[in-house]
C-alpha cells in the first residue's frame, strides 16, 4: 500500500525570518578612525583673524573645530583628511585643536598651534612628531609642520635638533634604535626640503625619557615622539 504524503509547497514571502537575512545596504559602512595629525600654518599672529587647514583621518561633514576653549568659525570640510577653519583672534599662547564629529567622535592635537606677539610670530618654534606604534613613518598630516619649520630653519640659520624617542615596548636596545629611526626620517625630510644636513642633528633617547608614565595606551602613543628643537 502506497502512503499518500503531504505536499510541502513553499509561500514566497513566509516562513522566513527576516533577521537571518543580511545584504550589503544593511552592513555598517566602514569609517577612518577621528584624529588630528597637522596644522597648516602651527605658527601665527596673536589677536589677528587667519585661516588655516585641519589635517587628519575620518572627518565628518559638519565637523566643528575649536582651540583649547574657544570654537574657530567657517568649518569647511574639504575630504575626510582636510577641513579648512577661521582662528578667531586669540591671546598669546599654544593651544589645542580640537575636532568633533556630528556623530560625537572627538581628536585632539595637542599643542597644535602656536600664537605669538607680533614680530615673533615668524621665529622658529620647538614642537613635537607623533608616530604610530612600533613606527618611524611621518605621517602626512605631520609635514605641513615640517614644511613651515624647513623654510624657518634656513631662513634663520638655526640649527635642527631632533630627538627620537619610545615608549617602554621592546629591549632598550630596540628603543634605542627606533629612536634613531624616527629622529632621522625627519632629517632626511628636512634635507629634503633643502636644510643644510650641517644644521640637522639626529639622536635617539629610546624609552629614557617618558612625557608620560602610565601604563595605558594614552600614555604610549604620548611617548612615540620626536622633539624637535631649534637652536641659534
């Protein structure tokens, strides 16, 4: 005797759970993580309205920027690595900049820019390069930096000390080196950009000299540094 079998009929739309379904409109679309590399100019004139441009990853439309406490104005994101900002005019001193995101997203660089009375807002300054983990690599939204002191070192005659250091990851031997590595690919930078190699000196401090002791992230990434200082 033949069983009679009941016929399974499959229904377009039932039966199927919509959440084992994924297509790509549904996927979150990637994003480059928010900081702040650069400033182009770092250096200007105290209580005077200039513009400059933001460098950095992962800019948002509508963006904001501020330095230290004080927003700047016109915030015009150009990509996602630029945004072009009025300094309003500000007291002396070296302030923040600071980038917020319209999806709350936050960079800072530290000791970004650097205003000065009068005459002086054209002498050379100290300042310092921050690199990636475990790299001597400049990073692009550090050269415009770069580029400013090159035309004031040869302007000047000043002479480029440039100190490479670490945080405490690796031997100190290691450190020692990555130090180097990092204080001489800004010199060869430098030389690139026409400084006289008589008036750039490279050395590296390894992890001897920490700005930071803690024993976070946030304190290692303060630590992968080159300081660059310019003596007359």
């Amino acid at each position: 005797m033949l069983l009679a079998l009941p016929l399974l009929v499959a229904c377009p739309g039932k039966n199927k759970d919509k959440t084992d379904v994924v297509t790509t409109d549904d996927l979150p679309s990637p994003s480059a993580k928010l900081s702040v590399g650069g400033v182009d100019p770092a250096f200007g004139s105290a209580n005077r309205v200039f513009d400059v441009e933001v460098f950095g990853t992962g800019f948002q439309k509508g963006a904001t920027v501020s330095f230290s406490n004080t927003d700047g104005s016109a915030a015009h994101v150009t990509d996602e690595s630029s945004i072009g900002v009025t300094v309003p005019a500000l007291p002396v001193g070296i302030y923040d900049v600071i980038v917020k995101n319209p999806d709350g997203g936050k960079g800072i660089l530290r000791r970004g820019l650097t205003l000065k009375d009068g005459a002086d807002a054209n002498a050379c300054h100290n300042f310092t390069i921050y690199f990636g983990l475990d790299s001597s690599v400049v990073d692009a939204g550090m050269r415009p930096q770069l580029d400013n002191l090159a035309t004031c070192a040869k302007a000047s005659g000043a002479t480029v000390r440039v100190e490479g250091n670490c945080d405490h990851s690796g031997t100190t031997e290691y450190n020692l080196a990555l130090g180097q590595r990092r204080a001489e690919a800004i010199t060869r930078y430098l030389q690139g950009l026409g400084v006289s190699p008589q008036k750039l000196r490279a050395v590296s401090y390894g992890e001897e000299r920490p700005v930071a002791t803690g024993n976070d992230e946030a304190s290692d990434a303060k630590n992968r540094r080159a300081d660059i200082l310019l003596q007359q």
